[in-house]
C-alpha cells in the first residue's frame, strides 16, 4: 500500500504557547497565516504527494496491450528525481535479443514549471530501444525530446519473477529549475513502432504481454527532487487493473486509484488510516461524520467556528478546550476527533492541519481541486463541501 512522506515535524512548545496567547477566537485564521513561513520557489520542506494511475488500452488475458502511466504533482510540491516501478510476474516485457535496437517502444508527455517562472512548459516525449550489455539487465530504454535531458530506462526481472523498470528523471542536477504542478504521462507500447529515423522496419514485435487472469497492481517508488541520499521524501504509489475478464476494482472517489491503493479513498485530503485514528468515516468526504475538518457547527463548511473549537469554550481550569491537551484525555472522551495529525497531543499542528494558509491536502482537499477549503464554494450554489453531509 502507499506510504506518506517523512512525517511531519511537531512545532517547539514555547511556539504552540505563543500562539495560543497571540491568537485570539476571531484573529485565530490572521494569526495562523502570519505565523506561516512565506512560500519559496523550490524548499525542503514543501510536501511531495504525487497522484498516479495507470491504464490498459486491452484487458484481454495475453493481449499485447498499451499500458499508460500518469503521475501528477500538485503546485508547490516537489518534482520527481527517480522512479522504480515494480510490476508483478505474470506480464512479460520483451528484452533487447527480442526487440531491434531503435525500435519505438513508447511515447509520453511532461508538463512542467520550467525555471519556476509560474509558466507551463509542455513537451512530447518518444520511447526508443536501446539494448543492454549488462548481465542482470533485460534492456534499456531511452527518452527523448525533453530539451535539457535525455530519460534513459533500465529494465530488470522476467515474467516468471516480475519486473523492475528504474529511471533517473528530473534530479535538479546540470539541468534548469523545474517546478510544480507537474504532469509527467508513459505511454508503453504493447506492439512496437516504426523508428523513421532509421533505414529498416522496427514495427510489430511484441513489447508487452498481459498476464492470464487478474487484478495486476502496478507500485511505483518516488523520490524526490533534487536527488539526495536518503532522500528528502520517498514515496510508494500503486494503481491496479483488470485483465481477463477480473471484475474491476474499487474506486470509491472516481480519481482514477483503486481503492485498494487509494491512502485517501473519499479525496477529503485526509488518509483512510488517519480517518481510523480521527473517528470519521474514509468513504464518506463530508459532515461531520466523515470530513474530519468539520468539527463545529454541523454546517458542512470549514469556518472560523471550526478552528475556534480548539480553543472555546475554556474549561473549568481556564485551560483551552482543546489545544495543548493530552490524547486521550481523562477529561475529554471526544477529543481524538480533534487530532487531526494524529499524535499523542492536541497543538499547532491540527490547526495547521486546516490552515489555508498550509499547502496540504488536509487544507486543500482534492475533492476542492486543490484550493483552500476553508470557506470555500466549490461551484455547488450552496459552498463549503461539495457533496451532501
């Protein structure tokens, strides 16, 4: 299943004090936006959550079938340095003593920010064989018709053990800032293509060769840009498809991911696991009962009442009502459904977790394509959350 980013780092007590004092109920938002640190072109501490789906222009067992690849990458999130996409045994891809050097064996397209200068560049991209001479490889590829690189594609496994495709991508080194959002599709060919720009036929051998029967999952790993070691996110994404005649899987919220590799199977911007821990319901994105930003008012909106239920009413001790207390909490049988980053106290971090002013998914969920949800109309005549409580 997916895994997330590094996790996230809990604000130093003397701030979360600090902003408990500065932050009055009808100031909270103000406060919450100025004490944000200003975002930058490209910063470490951007998140790195890329979206990816694949799909199969043939389902039929042993069918030589297209298979696409496309992964996006919201604005302000890290790019792709590498990929290592592990496809399970069953499907066969052809190894270079199958396939005549030059043949074209896919396309595909990037669209990306670059030199980070806010406009979107677009390209069109070519798959061609090249071979290999390396004892554990089955065959490379390469990319082209990006101006600042060349993609080049290894190719290990069989159809008995499964297949690994690795590749460098876009790492930040000797090459032009690049910047999100970023929409970065593969294409792979089933049957190979005709290379024009060489002197004999290369089309109608076998490139891909779908397996018998099953729900095949495709899982590929993403580091991010630039490339460092460790990396300063790591990311497993998988998608699944049907071959044979295998009923379809699951795909609650229709974006595209399987349900059985969705982290977030309602699109509200918080995962299913984290839903678990919260108290609402992962297949249900609004109300109380299944957005977990909805935490006062029962209006199906992110408000100033929202965030204000972590500080009012006091309690009797004059302590705040939620932040800055333990989870659980002896005192308050209710308050995991405030913790919404899921730790063991209530702090800054919830509330950042609904800050419009924090580029996250919780803050800007996918089912409000990307912008702040906080009073948000999504186009729906009535605002606030786009489906029904």
């Amino acid at each position: 299943m997916t895994s997330g980013p590094s996790p996230r780092r809990r604000a130093p007590a003397a701030r979360r004090l600090r902003l408990d004092v500065l932050c009055p109920a009808l100031t909270l938002v103000v406060c919450l936006v100025a004490l944000t640190p200003a975002a930058r072109t490209v910063s470490a501490t951007q998140p790195f959550l890329p979206a990816y789906d694949v799909t199969i222009s043939d389902p039929t067992a042993g069918a030589h079938s297209d298979v696409r690849q496309r992964t996006t990458i919201p604005a302000h999130h890290h790019v792709i340095a590498s990929s290592v996409t592990t496809i399970p045994p069953g499907r066969d891809i052809a190894s270079d003593q199958a396939m005549p050097d030059g043949a074209v064996i896919g396309s595909g397209s990037l669209a990306i920010d670059r030199d980070c200068d806010g406009t979107i560049e677009n390209y069109t991209l070519t798959i061609f064989e090249t071979g290999t001479s390396e004892p554990d490889e089955k065959t490379n590829w390469q990319g082209t018709g990006l101006p600042f690189m060349q993609i080049n594609f290894v190719v290990r496994g069989d159809a008995t053990s499964g297949h690994t495709i690795e590749a460098l991508l876009f790492t930040g080194i000797l090459m032009p800032p690049l910047c999100s959002p970023m929409e970065y599709v593969l294409n792979l060919l089933g049957i190979s293509a005709d290379n024009p720009g060489t002197n004999r036929d290369e089309s109608g051998n076998p490139v891909l060769t779908n397996p018998p029967a099953t729900t095949e999952t495709w899982n590929t790993d993403y580091q991010s840009a630039p490339l460092s070691f460790p990396p300063q996110h790591q990311i497993v994404v998988c998608d699944s498809v049907a071959i044979g005649g295998v009923s379809p899987t699951t795909d609650s919220d229709a974006d595209g991911i399987s349900d059985d590799c969705d982290p977030d199977d309602d699109n509200d911007g918080f995962t299913d696991a984290a839903e678990g821990a919260i108290g609402t319901g992962a297949l249900d994105p609004c109300g109380h009962n299944g957005w977990p930003a909805e935490l006062a008012g029962n209006d199906n909106r992110l408000t100033i009442g929202d965030f204000s239920s972590f500080l009012f009413p006091l309690r009797a001790d004059g302590s705040f009502n939620k932040i800055g207390h333990p989870v659980p909490d002896p005192a308050d049988a209710n308050i995991e459904r405030w913790n919404l980053q899921v730790d063991g106290t209530i702090n800054v971090g919830d509330l950042n977790a609904l800050n419009p002013a924090v580029d996250a998914p919780t803050s800007r969920p996918p089912m409000f394509g990307g912008q702040p949800a906080f009073f948000a109309n999504v186009g729906n005549g009535v605002g606030g959350c786009p489906f029904p409580p």
